[in-house]
C-alpha cells in the first residue's frame, strides 16, 4: 500500500508501526492483496526449485579491488574472477566521472550477491560480471584459508615476537612492520611480516 493511501496513520497504527515501511507492511499482510491473487509464502531453501538453486550458487560472495586497481570476484560456487577494471568503465562511464573527481572506488556486495556496487551507486549485474571477468585459477576458499592462517591481530603478533605492545607500536612507527589492515582499535599484520622478523 503506498504511503498516501487514505487512513495510512489508522493502518499504521493498527499493525503497531510507529513510521511507514513498505517491507513490513508486505509481510503483516503477506504480500496479500485485493487486486489480485498473489501472495506471499516462506519457503525453506531446500524447497526451492532446483533451477533457483543452481543460479544462486554463481552468485557473489564477496567483492574487492586488487593492488592493481581490478576488481576481484568471488562466487558462492567459490570461483574467483578477476574483472578489468577498463571492461567495467567502458561500460560504465561513472565509473570512470568518479575516478576523475579523485573518489577512493569501493565495491558493495547487493542483497542476495546478484550484483555489486561501486561507491555505492553504480551496480552492476552478476551476469555482466562472470562474462567480463577471467577465471582465476585459486578458489574462495583459499582466500579464506589465507586469512584465517596467515592474519593476525595484535595480541597474536606480540606472542610470536615476544614484545609488548609498545615494541610493536614502536616497529610500526619506525616503518620495521606494516600492518596489513590498520583498525580503529586493532591493526591486522601478515604472518609472513612478523616471521621475517
């Protein structure tokens, strides 16, 4: 129902909602609707037809930029693509007016991992994604396995030094390590970073 509906405060009211929200005024009333003969049912995931399930399993993960300024993409079929970042502004010049205006691009996975979002206002669909980008030969579950093997956080990187966390806000500083991910509360390093020390 829209929001200009007559007696939209009454029916507000009466379903205890304090603003109007069209997601919850969908699911109080099922999708039900007196125009026609649609409505709204929860199905569990192993109720969904075989043909839904097999196109979700191509769907996006996660979504970054490399080093390199390309995007990476993984599936939850745990391919992983690498997307040129010039296939994606040829396609999409705002891509390229945000380059331009000097905007840090950011990369948003969509509701469902259909799509993505680039500074938040470009999106692009999945399909355009999977047909523009190459198949990488390393899978998801690899970067998630480096991750948890390979990353560590502050307390973990001054049991392998055997230095406190002033030593190691000292070597930081004095440009000895660098953190693989500075936090508002944590830093991150690289395994590898502080075993080389």
């Amino acid at each position: 129902m829209p929001p200009t509906r007559q007696n939209i405060g009454a029916i507000l009211k009466n379903a205890g909602m304090k603003e109007y929200n069209e997601a919850k005024l969908l699911a109080l009333t099922g999708g039900r609707c007196p125009q026609d003969a649609c409505y709204l049912k929860e199905i569990t995931e192993e109720e969904l037809p075989a043909w839904v399930s097999a196109r979700q399993k191509e769907n996006i993960n996660e979504a970054f930029f490399s080093e390199d300024g390309n995007l990476i993409i993984t599936q939850k079929n745990d391919e992983v693509r690498k997307v040129p970042i010039s296939t994606l502004v040829s396609k999409h010049p705002r891509i390229k007016a945000f380059m331009n205006a000097g905007k840090k691009l950011t990369v948003t996975v969509g509701p469902g991992g259909y799509d993505i979002a680039i500074c938040d206002d470009e999106i692009i669909e999945k399909s355009e994604l999977v047909e523009a980008g190459r198949l990488l030969d390393v899978e998801a579950s690899d970067f998630r396995a480096f991750v948890r093997q390979r990353l560590v956080g502050v307390s973990s990187a001054c049991g392998l030094l055997g230095c406190s966390r002033q030593n190691l806000s000292y070597l930081v500083k004095e440009k000895e390590l660098e953190p693989a991910k500075k936090g508002l509360k944590e830093n991150l390093y690289y395994k590898g970073s502080i075993e080389q020390l």
